[in-house]
C-alpha cells in the first residue's frame, strides 16, 4: 500500500511533514499524503482534508471554546482513515488533539507513529501511558526525551531535529542582509512576536515597546521582523501603528530564518523560535504571555525550570527568559541593552550554540523515514 496519513497542526509541524514528506518521496515517488498540512505540506504533496489552522489554538483554556469544531473534525479525520486506511499514520505535534485519533486509529489496526514527543517530561507525564497505547513508536528531535521514554519502555527513537541539518552550523550574516536588502554595516534587533494570533495578542504591544525603549537609548539600532503570512502581518502592523510607530523596523513576510540569520540579537516568542535563533548562533530574548487563567493553572502543572530550549538543551540559563507579569517592556529592553553593551556575551554563546547545533545534527528526516518505513514493513 501507498497510502500514508499525516497530520500537523501547526507551522513548525508543517515544515517537519513537509520534509519528512519529501525524503520518502525519495525512496517510493509513488506515495500519496492524505490528512492536514499547512502551506509547506500541501507543496510536498499532501492532500489536505482541512485548514490546519483551524488546529492552532494555544494554551489550557482557550482550547475549551473550539471543542465543538475540533472533535467535529477530529471524527470527520476518522471516518475518513476507516474508509482509506493508510499503511501508516504519522501524527506531527500538536497531542492533545493527535493522540486522541491515533488511539482509535491503532485500536482499529493501524500502525500509528507519532513525530514530536509531547512534553510529557514537563508536565501531564501521565500521558505516558496514553501515548503508548495511541502509538507504535515516538520520533524525538531531543536526546533527553528519548532518555524519559526509554525509562517508561515506550518504543522511541531520537532522530535529532531537521531544522538543524537545514541550517548551517556557520550562516552568513551578510549574505543574509544582502537577500533582504539590508545595511551590512548597521545594527539589527528582529522582532519575532510569534505565529499564532493568541501570540500576537499577548505579546506583540510589549515587544513594540520595549523594542521603543531600547532604541531610545541606543538609536543607531534598526529593527526587522517577519510574519508568517498575511493575516499575522496585518494584526501586527496594527499593533505598531498604535505602539511604536515611529520605530525603524522593517517588514518581511515567510522570512523568519533570514530575518534570524541578518540580525545582531533577537526578540522571540518562546517555542520553535527560540531553537531557529540558537542555530542562527544570535544572542536572543525570550519572552512569553498568555491568558492568565491559563498561567495560573500552567504554573502549578508544569514541571520546568526553563521555558527557552536554548535553556533546556543546555540545563542551563544561557539566554534571558521572562515569563507571564515579568515580561515587561523595561525588562524585556533591559536585557537587549546588556547585549548591546557586552559583545563578549555573544561570542560565548555562540559557541555553546555550535555544540548544542552539532549534537541535534544527525539527518533527521531521514532518520525518520527510515523508521516509518521499517514500521510500513512490519
């Protein structure tokens, strides 16, 4: 059989499905994709029964209001795989609405992989025992997941993580400027408020502003940032008109790792990001705010001492974090000024970055097809 299913509910688990995608169609041209992909998938080749984004929603209790539409969808997915088994399917993130799937699609025979170990080892590490009934085998992009699998004895691989076999363990600063029409010689701070809309919400005021503060006190600084697609670019340009509109900060949209690889530090919303600037060897600050019943509740849940992965990888605080009533524009601007202020901070960060780059670098995709492909053989 040909037929694979795959699900990812967001961007960044777009871009792993999409690669991931593209190196089993190196190996069988005759594969076909069937479930939800966002715009990287849908270019690879996967026939897309719904927007992903109707699957983007953040946080604990924002979730609750789109129940309705997501178990709608969720039973229309499995309705759907029943009459068109797949040899395999392979759910991308996004747990709390994927599990519930693959455990009925396994309990119906299907062999079931999910990509992307949820952060079981943070926080619901019950769900341990869910995921191993919902799948045949886990795909971790980090060492230390694989480590709290392999304790539970849930089948598991660590395949390491794309996105550090795609970007290079050295970009070019200035190579970058030059495809983004940038001055080589200034100083560049991006602005990375996220990709959701809950994101921009909460966090894209206090980053306009703290970026104002910053460049008032340091105004040969410019700015640039990068949306995701449209609609985010139109929800944050509004925000800057009322904000900062007087900023130098230049737009760009679906060039986030361009916008990454030309800047001197950036400003990130915690998640992915946070990884994509670590590759990208800049010094970064990490922010993050959401719904403050859904904080209040995060925080008596989540087992954490870091929020930034930068932070976690190292198991250690390499990077400025600031979370909920503490991401504050002083703060935030503070922290930029103090890169500003010791360049030698950077140069030590880029080398923990390299070797935290080096030990994720370990051809994950084709790790990974290799695993479903073992798995379709079984």
């Amino acid at each position: 059989m040909n037929n694979i299913g795959i699900l990812a509910g967001e961007p960044s688990g777009d871009l792993l499905g999409a690669s991931l995608m593209r190196t089993l169609l190196n190996q069988n041209s005759q594969l076909i994709f069937t479930g939800i992909g966002g715009p990287a998938m849908i270019s690879a080749g996967c026939k897309s029964l719904f927007e992903m984004e109707r699957l983007s929603v953040m946080g604990l209790v924002e979730p609750l209001f789109r129940l309705p539409e997501l178990f709608r969808i969720r039973s229309e997915l499995y309705r759907y795989f029943m009459a068109n088994p797949p040899s395999v399917f392979i759910g991308i993130d996004s747990p709390d609405f994927n599990l519930g799937l693959e455990l009925k699609l396994r309990k119906a025979g299907i062999p079931v992989i999910h990509y992307v170990s949820p952060s079981v080892w943070a926080w619901r590490q019950k769900r341990i025992f869910k995921i191993a009934s919902a799948t045949d085998l886990v795909l971790t992009l980090f060492p230390f997941e694989a480590d709290f699998y392999q304790k539970h004895n849930v089948p598991v691989r660590f395949v390491g993580h794309p996105l550090a076999d795609l970007i290079p363990l050295h970009p070019d600063k200035i190579d970058a400027r030059k495809k983004l029409n940038l001055d080589p010689d200034a100083t560049y701070i991006a602005i990375l408020p996220g990709s959701r809309h809950n994101e921009i919400h909460y966090l894209a005021n206090i980053f306009l502003t703290a970026s104002k503060l910053c460049w008032q006190q340091k105004p040969y600084v410019k700015f640039i940032t990068s949306a995701v697609n449209e609609k985010r670019d139109a929800e944050f340009h509004a925000i800057f008109k009322k904000a900062a509109p007087d900023l130098p900060l230049t737009f760009f949209q679906n060039r986030s790792h361009d916008v990454m690889a030309a800047a001197d530090i950036v400003l990130v919303t915690s998640g992915t990001a946070t990884l994509e600037t670590m590759l990208y060897k800049r010094p970064m600050v990490v922010a993050y705010r959401m719904a403050n019943l859904t904080f209040q509740l995060a925080r008596h849940i989540v087992k954490l001492r870091y929020i930034a992965l930068p932070n976690l990888l190292a198991d250690e605080k390499l990077v400025p974090e600031f979370i909920q009533d503490a991401a504050t524009p002083e703060q935030i601007s503070a922290a930029l000024i103090d890169y500003l202020d010791h360049p030698e901070k950077i140069a030590a960060l880029e080398n923990k970055f390299l070797d935290i780059h080096q030990r994720l670098r370990c051809n994950a995709s084709q790790q990974a097809a290799n695993a479903v492909m073992e798995l379709i053989k079984k």
